[in-house]
C-alpha cells in the first residue's frame, strides 16, 4: 500500500515535471520567432537621413512653428501621419505656456536627429526658440512625405 502512494506521487511529480518542460520549449519556440519576425528599429543617430534635405526640413519645421505661433492647432494635428493627436490636445498642452511665454521672437541652433519608428526613418529638427518672457526648444520629427511623426515643445 505504501509503496502503491510511492508510485502515483513519483508518477504525478512526473508529469508535472514533464509539463514544465513542454511549457518552457514552447515559450522557447514561440518567443524565438517573434523575435525573428518583428522588425527592430535602429538607434538614433545625429544628422539628416539619407532621404531629408535640409532645405525641406528646414521649410516643413518653419510651418509647424508658424501654425505653433498661430495657435492653428488643427493645422498641426493634421499633419500627423497616423492622426493621433487632436487639436484638442494640442491646445491643452500648449495654451497656457504659449501664454506665459509671450510672442516668438525667433529661433537659434538647429540639430538634426534620425531614426526608425516601426520600420519607418524619420528625421527630428530640434530647434531653439527664444519668446518675450523665455525660451523653449521644438522637437519636431518628420517622415519622409513631410507628415509628422512628433511634436514637443519644451520650455527651457
């Protein structure tokens, strides 16, 4: 009888084992493919993709800060690729330091960054800007059909 318990607890240690290894090989199969299978984006590097030229890029961020200056936040939820962004959100986050920044006044240094975004090259201007009452600092990136990929404005 005892050695009857014996058997049926090592049987059932068994397949317990057992199904902790089929689980593992599995996870092991399947998350080896879909790392395979996803496309890595590559890191971001400084300077303009091969695609951008500078005078486009320069031209595309201009509207975007004049449509920013305008407060023409439909403008620049327009220009996004994927239409995430609403004007609604865009006037919600950038109201009220529009309003304590006072009128733009103009813009200094420019660096270019670029990248990948699910398989997708964008190029980032990232421009100083001075206002009456401070500065701030624009991220705007662009694919290559000009629509946006993002728009940050940071106040200094």
């Amino acid at each position: 009888m005892i050695t009857s318990k014996r058997k049926r607890a090592d049987n059932a240690t068994h397949r317990i084992i057992l199904i902790v290894i089929v689980v593992f090989a599995i996870l092991l199969v399947v998350g080896g493919s879909l790392q395979t299978c996803s496309q890595s984006d590559k890191a971001v590097e400084e300077g303009l993709p091969s695609w951008a030229e500078q005078e486009k890029i320069q031209t595309w961020t201009q509207e975007v800060i004049d449509d920013f200056n305008a407060r023409d936040y439909e403008a620049i939820a327009s220009r996004y690729a994927d239409g995430s962004v609403t004007a609604e959100q865009l006037s919600e986050n950038l109201s009220t330091t529009q309003d304590e920044l006072g009128a733009y006044t103009g813009s200094g240094t420019t660096q270019y960054l670029n990248g990948t975004s699910n398989g997708r090259s964008y190029v980032t201007d990232i421009t100083q800007a001075t206002f009456e009452h401070g500065e701030g600092e624009f991220r705007i990136s662009f694919f290559d059909d000009g629509s946006l990929a993002a728009f940050y404005f940071l106040r200094s």
